[in-house]
C-alpha cells in the first residue's frame, strides 16, 4: 500500500527500477528466443508469425519499457540529491508518471495473451501496421500502450526540467551542476519535444486502425512515408534520450575512481547541448532508401556525420580525466572504462552508416543490427549497469559485492562482444534484419552459431547481477555516507540511504564537485544554506495509481471497441464505449478530486529529523 | 584537395589490407564486400575509406586507452590526490579539429557518389526499362519496352545498364541485390523509387527482399540473371511465343480453370500472380526453394521443389496468398501431373 501511495522520489526511483527490471527481463527473454530461432538455417524453433511478434515486442519493450525506465529511476534517485533538493517540483506528477508508464506497459505486454502481440516491427512502418495487413489487435496493443506509457514519460521529462530550474541549491549555478543532472536535463528537454512527436503519430495511427481514417492509407489520399518521418522524428531524438544519460554516468564514474575532476566540463556540457540539437536534425539518415532524393541525402548524410564531432570531444575528455589519475577498477568503474572502447564502436559504425551510398548496403542488415546495439546495449546498458553499480549503496544503503560485479562485467562483456561483433560481418555478407530464418550455405552459419552463443553469455551475466542484488538485499544497511570515499557531488553528505526528506538543511554550493571542494577545504560537511527549521513534505496518495487505472481500462475500452465477442453483454459493454467511458470518468473523478480536495501536506518537525535514512 | 590526398595517401596501405580481409568474406554472388558491378563497386569503395577511417579512429582511441588504464591504475598504497586538472583548450580544439577533419574527407566522396549515383535513366534508349512491382511475397518485373513479364527472376543483359522504377502492390519492401547495388523501397504510388545498375559479368546473383513485409518477408528472395545480349534477346522472343499447355488435355483444362485464374503463361492467363513461362528453367521455385544448378552444390531438382511447393504452399511461405491446390480440389495425381508439367516447362536461350 505504502508503494502505491508513495510520492518520494528516492520511493518512486525503487518502483522505476523493478518495473524496468522486469520488463527489461522480458526483452531479454525475447532476445534469447530470436537467437535461438537464428541459431541455425531454417530454423524452426518458433513460427514466422511468433518470431514478427518477438521482434516487434522486443525491441518495443527494450527501448520503451525496458532502458527508459531504468534511467528513470537513476534519475529520480540521484538528480534531486545531486542538486540539494528535498524532492522533485511535482511529486504527484511524478507517482503519475510511474503509473502510466508502467500501466502502459502491462497494457502493451497483455498482448501476449490476448490473441497476439504487434509484429510489424518496433518501427510499426505503414502498411504493414494497418488493419488490413496486421489484423490482430497487436498494433493498437502497440498504439495504445505506447500512448499511454509515453504520457508517463513525458510527465517525468517536463517534471525533471522544472527540478532542475527551480530547485538547485544556493550556489549551484548551470556551470556547477553535476555532469548527470546536466545530461538529465538536457534529456528531458529532448523529450518534451520529441514525443509529441510519437504521441501525434500514435494517435493518428490508431485513428487509422480503429476508426478508419486515411492519414497513411493511399488509397485514400494519405501516404504512408508520412509515418516514417513522423516516427523518425521522434525515433532518432530517442537514441539520444536513451544514450545522454549514460554519458552523464560515466562522466559521474570516471573521476570518481581516478580521483580527478571532469576533463574539459565546459566543453563536456556543450558538447551535450550540440549533440540533442544535431539529434533533431538528422532523423531522415533511417530514411536514405525510403527515396528522399539526391540533396536531401546529402545533406541528412552530412549533418549526421557531424554528430561525430561532439561525441569526440566526450570520448577525448573522459580518456583525458583519467590521464594522471589514480584509477581504481571497482565494479562500477569497469564498467564505465568498458563503455568506452565499445560505444566508441558504435559510434564509428554510425559515421559509416552516415555516408548514404554505403548505407543503401548497410540498410536493415545486421550491420545495422549490430550499430544499434553497440550503441544501445555497449552503450546505455553498460552505463546502466556502471550506475547501478555507482548508486546502489546510495539508494537502499547496501554495497553491491565487487566481485560479482565483475563477474557480471566479464560474462557481460565478453558475451556482447560475441554476440554483436560478428553480426557486422553477417550485415556485409548479405543477411539482412529481420528475418526468421536464412537458407544455408550463404556463410551465415557459423557467425550466427557464435552470435547466439554469446547472447547466452550475456544472459548468465544478467542471472549473476540478480543473485548479487538478493544477496546483497540479505546484507544490513550500512554502507557510509560516502562510501567510495572519493565521492564529489552533494549526494554523497547525506546518509545511504537518504532520510525522507534528503537534505536536513539545504547545502551551500561553492563551486564544480561542491563535496570534493569542501573535502578538499578540510570539511567533513557541506555548509548550510539555512537554519535547521521544519520541513514541508507532500501527503501520500493512491490517486496517481487509480488515474492510470483509469486510462488503462479506456485503452482496452477503445481497443475493442469494434469487436465481436459473441455475448451480447460483453459486446453491449465495449461496442457503445461503455468500458471507454467507464474508464475516462476513473481518471476524471481522480482528477476533480485532486483539484477540489486541498492538501496541505505535512512537516516534519525538528526534533524527529534524526540523521540515519531510516526508509519507511 | 592536396591534404586530402596526404590523408588519403597514409590510409592506402591499410585499406590495402582491409580489402584483402573483408574479400575473404561471403560469397561472390551474395556479398557486398564482393561487388559485381559498378554500382557496388563505387559503394565498396566508399566503405572502405570509410572503414579505413574509422579503423584509424580506433586505433587511437583504443591505444590511449590502454596506455592510461595501465599507466594510471591506483597502486597500493598510493593515497595522494592527483592534480585536479581543469582541461586544456589546446587539446580539447585538436580533438574538435580532427574528427571535423576526417568528417570533410569522408563527406566530399560521399556527396560525389549521391550524385553520381543518383542519374535518372528512365528516359534513356540505350537502358533497359524494368518496372518491379514488389507484391507479399514475390517479385514481379515487367520490362516495357518489351512488353514481357516475368517473376523471381529477372533477366538482364550484361551491355546494358538496367532502370528500374520501383512499387509495391501491397507494403514497402525494399528491392536488394548486394553484390550489384545498394537496396531501394518500393513505395506505393505516389513516391516511387528509380535507380539503376548493371551486371558486367554473366552470371546469377541472389536478391532479397530487405524491409520487414509480413510473415515470409525472409524468405521473399530473387535472383538477377545476366545473361548475354544474344541470349536476352532469345529469352524476349521465347517469352513472347504463344504459350505451351499441359499435352493431357483434362490436365490442360484443369489447369486452365484453377491456375490460370491468377497466373500467366505465355499469352494467356491472369496477371494477379507470378507469371510461369518457363518457369521449369528458372534459378528457383517461389524464390526460395533452390533449384539444382551446374556448378553449384545446393538445390533439388526442380520437380522435387515444384511439389513441394504445390502440395502445401503454405509451409514453404507461411501467409502466402496462393490458395492451395488441394483446396481447389486437385488430388495428388492431377498436383504431380501439374508440376511435371511445370518443371519441364522450360525456355531454349542461354
Ligand atoms: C541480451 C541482449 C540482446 C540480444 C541478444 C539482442 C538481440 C537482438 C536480435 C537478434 C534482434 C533482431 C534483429 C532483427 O532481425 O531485426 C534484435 C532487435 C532489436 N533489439 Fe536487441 N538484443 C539485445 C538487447 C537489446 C537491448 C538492451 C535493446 C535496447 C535497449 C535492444 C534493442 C533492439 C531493437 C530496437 C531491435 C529492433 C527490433 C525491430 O526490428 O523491430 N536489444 N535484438
Ligand atoms: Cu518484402
């Protein structure tokens, strides 16, 4: 009950991560699968339309439901802490945003047992969503869900933006927030313009679907490249949703097991800035095939290129704060050093990709496959795990055992790199993405075999990370304030886990790494800002929750709408909007009842702000 | 120009190498890294500078690396703080400068190529015309000039260069062969693609179908035939001969009434599916399964894969809209009659 009313961050961060966990375990799970359907030429593992749906639901879930969640949480553990504050500007919004999101995850994850996932691609390229060529309900499991688990995200970007701007602590100017807060930012800006984007493209998808309208139906005088640029739009910005706050981790990692502050921060923090901008203006290098012509590819080639620019100014100043350090090869760390090599990878495989002559080659291959993944899995989900590995002891008071950490970095690594470098070769040989089986003699086998080798590999390196964190959950809480003893941003003053109200007096800031600089000055503490005095906290409420109940009943009231049931009652429940509506006056009522019921919160006084982070 | 040529000329040697290496990968008439034709070519070409390029980025991204993570470790004992250094502006302008540099080298050749690769031919005389219409999940390829019109393989000869215009009768596929050109979509009307190669060399290279397009969008696969210019005219003028039936008169009408509803031979059918002339002579039966072939290991004989096909299309293309010949109310025999038939169905031209 205590988690469904919970408005905390450091709360909603916890429920941010298991529901990420989770569906992050379901992509993976799905990922096996493909790979063992590809584990030989034809292959008859899973049928063709099961393996439409693995794919389709994988990648989904991955981007949407899997990795974005988990920044989420990180997000939400750290960045309030990371600029002194007590919560985020709108906790309510905040336990919202979890709830959609994961309620829009469910919504989309059902689809596996009612009668068929989507399968036409993470993409969901038209015609091919359209009812006439995808006649399950899968695509509008698609439509909905993703609706609905964007509103959450949507509502945690705009949230972390006001944080941000409004509640930094005295001192704390732009120029001496930490890196992540700064990547935080900078994300969440992305997404308050990019997923309107999917939001305007989801709608008028499921107008197509559901109602039938003609937005990308040529028959009927619309065009379904329009779906391409508007996915794109929003789609290529995402990339940079997802791999931002990564950079931001391990610009947090690095110095702190080298012992030295960020290389060049000025330049680390418009780098960040160019990067989000170039994100918007070269969605169109997905598209060099779709047929743009010749100027536009040049010029979507050429600014994409550029991109390369700012990611090797970040690349040079991470390889430059550890020049003279003194780096310590914590779990943590191995991980963010890991990053660098492999996103480095991927990150010259996209310069390639750029070029659109080649492209017309790389294209929906595996070369591509193997692009994204070096990106997004060497990338991303080795910064996720660095973090993860960084924070643990912040967020629920327990140190993650080193040496399974480095356990799950070896398998981990070793395991991706099997996995995914050899699929480069597989792109360039002719194997192209997306396929449920491949005839033999094409020289395919072999790299395919080793390819699935190592995604059991990673598998068991995953296996390992959650018998650590249950060992670890076994462990009492004891971790110290700063338990790296290197730390250098304002969360490591306070106690791990942090009290319900982080800071008991609001942190003076004087300067980049403002603990470091205190350490540095002799203190053992940050300076106050304020006198000791009562704090004002957010009251708990199950509204949130029962809002997303609310829009998740409406989903599947719209879904089927136009179904025959065979059952008059059920078909007089959904056929006239009834389910619809029931589940549209749940999220109003919550809303007027929000609106009308004044809710002052409450304080905690002086005399019970006691130092350990007892969590409740 | 002549820095690019400086840049260029430190990079040969290892693109040299790297030439060797990847040649050493996939087969002649699949791989991208075994270009047939100019098209391709010019593509590889690009791939390998920029390959080279980026090999030469890794290098020293990975040495540097290497060289602080070992020089740098923490060693016991050693419990000092090292210099809080701010950054250098010197360094953080060359690692601006560099990979700005490296861009405009791989950008100039790059632009170059769009364009020239980007010519319009359908209007020239001296190209063959090829309209390809992508359907779930064959390839149909009409050649206008000639008024024929064929399936799964297309027939090229190899002193011309080939225009194609490109649609699809259902979703987007994207039209690929590697070893001859990069891939293209077929759009629906509206946005239709051009673009053309050639083949210089005979020979038979595999196609595919490259964008997600439903369940057997793995197994939508094709072949490019070229062939020589006496031989691709022999197969127009057999293509446009009247069209042989089954000698079994009763077979005949049978296959009249059931098949020719949707397919073609000859002069006579429907145009709703792949058209058969000849078909007992092509590369494959349904794209996919391989025929047997001279000088190559894989592939059944033609008869064999024709039944196959026709007694459960399904299985061989799952959601396929051929409706199976047993439904039409074939039994075995008259199936095995038919696909006799079929597979000696064959064209005289090579
Ligand atoms: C265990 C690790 C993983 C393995 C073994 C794996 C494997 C695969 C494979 C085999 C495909 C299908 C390629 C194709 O034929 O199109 C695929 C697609 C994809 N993967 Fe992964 N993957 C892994 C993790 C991830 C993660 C962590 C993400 C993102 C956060 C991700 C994102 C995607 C996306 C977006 C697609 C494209 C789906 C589509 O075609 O619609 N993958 N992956
Ligand atoms: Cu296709």
């Amino acid at each position: 009950m205590d988690w469904i009313t919970t408005v905390d961050h450091k709360k909603i961060a916890v429920l941010y991560l298991a529901a990420g966990g989770l569906f992050f375990g379901i992509g993976g799970i799905e990922a096996i699968l493909i790979r063992i359907q590809l584990m030989k030429p034809m292959n008859d593992f899973v049928s063709a339309q099961v393996f439409n749906e693995l794919i389709t639901m994988h990648g989904t879930t991955m981007i949407f439901l899997g990795v974005m969640p988990i920044i989420f949480a990180i997000m939400n553990a750290v960045v309030p802490l990371q600029i002194g504050a007590r919560d985020v500007a709108f906790p309510f919004v905040n336990a919202l945003g979890f709830w959609t999101f994961l309620f829009g995850g469910l919504l989309l994850n059902l689809s596996w047992i009612m009668g068929g996932a989507p399968d036409a691609g993470w993409t969901s390229y038209t015609p091919l969503s359209g009812s006439e060529y995808s006649g399950t309900h899968g695509v509008d499991f698609y439509t909905i869900g993703l609706q609905i688990a964007g509103l959450g995200t949507l509502i945690g970007g705009i949230n972390f933006l006001a944080t941000i701007i409004t509640m930094r602590a005295p001192g704390m100017s732009y120029m001496r927030m930490p890196m992540f807060t700064w990547t935080t930012f900078i994300t969440s800006a992305i997404i308050l313009f990019a997923f309107p984007a999917i939001t305007v493209g989801l709608v008028l998808l499921t107008f197509d679907r559901i109602l039938d309208a003609n937005f990308f139906d040529v028959a009927g005088g619309g065009n379904p490249v329009l779906w391409q640029h508007i996915f794109w739009i929003f789609g290529h910005p995402e990339v940079y949703i997802l791999i931002l706050p990564a950079f931001g981790i391990i610009s947090e990692v690095i110095p702190t097991f080298a012992r030295k502050r960020l290389f060049g921060y000025s330049s680390m923090v418009f780098a960040t800035i160019l990067i989000a901008f170039l994100g918007f203006m070269v969605w169109a290098h997905h598209m060099f095939t779709t047929g743009l012509g010749t100027i536009a590819n040049a010029l979507f080639s050429i600014s994409t290129m550029l991109i390369a620019v700012p990611t090797g100014i970040k690349i040079f100043n991470w390889l430059f704060t550890m020049w003279g350090g003194r780096i310590r090869f914590t779990a943590a760390n191995l991980f963010a050093v890991g990053f660098i090599p492999t996103f480095v990878m991927g990150g010259v495989t996209g310069v390639m990709l750029a070029s659109a002559p080649a492209d017309f080659q790389f294209h929906d291959t595996y070369f591509v496959v193997a692009h994204f993944h070096y990106v997004i899995v060497g990338g991303l989900v080795l910064g996720i795990f660095s973090g993860l590995h960084y924070w643990w002891p912040k967020m629920f008071g327990r140190i993650l055992s080193e040496s399974l950490g480095k356990w799950t970095f070896w398998t981990f690594m070793i395991g991706f790199q099997l996995t995914f470098f050899v699929q480069h070769f597989l792109g360039l040989m002719g194997m192209q993405r997306r396929i449920v089986s491949y005839l033999p003699n094409q020289d395919f086998d072999l790299l395919n075999l080793v390819s699935t080798i190592g995604a059991f590999l990673m598998g068991v390196g995953v296996i390992i990370f959650l018998v650590n964190i249950v060992i670890t959950t076994k462990k009492p809480v004891n971790a110290p304030n700063d338990p790296w003893e290197d730390g250098r941003t304002l969360e490591w003053t306070i106690p791990s886990p942090p009290p319900e109200y982080n800071f008991k007096q609001t942190p003076l800031v004087r300067g980049i790494d403002a603990y470091w600089k205190e350490k540095m000055a002799g203190n053992t503490e940050m300076t106050p800002a304020e006198p000791v005095g009562s704090i004002h906290m957010p009251s708990a409420t199950p509204l949130p929750f029962v809002m997303s109940v609310g829009i998740f009943i409406a989903g599947l009231g719209l879904m089927f709408s136009k179904d025959d049931f065979g059952n008059a009652f059920m078909n007089g429940l959904f056929n006239n909007y009834i389910v619809l509506i029931i589940g549209l006056v749940i999220t109003f009522g919550a809303m007027m009842l929000r609106s009308l019921y004044d809710d002052h919160g409450w304080h905690i006084e002086p005399e019970d702000q006691d130092e350990k982070g007892a969590r409740k | 120009m002549m820095k690019q040529w400086q840049v260029a000329k430190r990079i040969l040697p290892l693109l040299a190498v790297f030439s060797l290496l990847l040649s050493a990968c996939g087969r002649e008439d699949l791989s991208v890294m075994k270009p047939q034709g100019p098209v391709a070519q010019g593509q590889y070409d690009l791939m390998k500078l920029s390959i080279a390029i980026m090999i030469v980025v890794l290098i020293i991204v990975f040495a540097i690396a290497a060289y602080v993570l070992i020089r740098f470790r923490r060693r016991s004992g050693q419990n000092d703080i090292p210099e809080q250094v701010e950054g250098s502006f010197k360094l953080e302008v060359i690692w601006t400068a560099i990979p700005l540099l490296l861009v405009i080298v791989l950008a100039v050749p790059t632009v170059k190529e769009i364009f020239a690769q980007g010519a319009d031919l359908s209007n020239d005389p001296n190209a063959v015309q090829v309209k390809v219409t992508s359907h779930q999940y064959w390839w149909e390829f009409t050649y206008p000039q000639y008024d024929v019109t064929t399936a799964q393989d297309l027939i090229i000869p190899t002193d011309k260069k080939i225009a194609f215009e490109l649609k699809t009768a259902d979703v987007i596929h994207s039209f690929w062969v590697p070893s001859l050109a990069g891939k293209m979509d077929t759009n629906p009307d509206g946005t239709l693609n051009k673009f053309s190669f050639s083949a210089p060399n005979e020979g038979v290279y595999r196609g595919k179908c490259a964008e997600l397009c439903g369940r057997s969008h793995a197994y939508m696969e094709f072949k490019v035939k070229a062939v020589s210019p006496e031989a691709f005219d022999r197969w127009v003028a057999e293509m446009k001969a009247p069209a042989v039936l089954p000698e079994d008169t009763q077979l005949a009408e049978k296959f009249k009434t059931n098949c020719l509803s949707c397919h073609a031979v000859g002069d006579q059918g429907g145009p709703v599916a792949p058209n058969l002339t000849g078909i007992g002579g092509k590369e494959s039966v349904a794209g996919i399964l391989l025929n047997q072939r001279e000088g190559q290991e894989e592939g059944k004989p033609v008869l064999d894969n024709m039944k196959e096909w026709l007694h459960d299309p399904q299985s061989v293309k799952p959601g396929n809209t051929m409706p199976s010949p047993k439904d039409l109310g074939l039994t075995d025999e008259e199936i095995d009659g038919i696909a006799e038939y079929l597979a000696n169905y064959k064209l005289d031209y090579e």
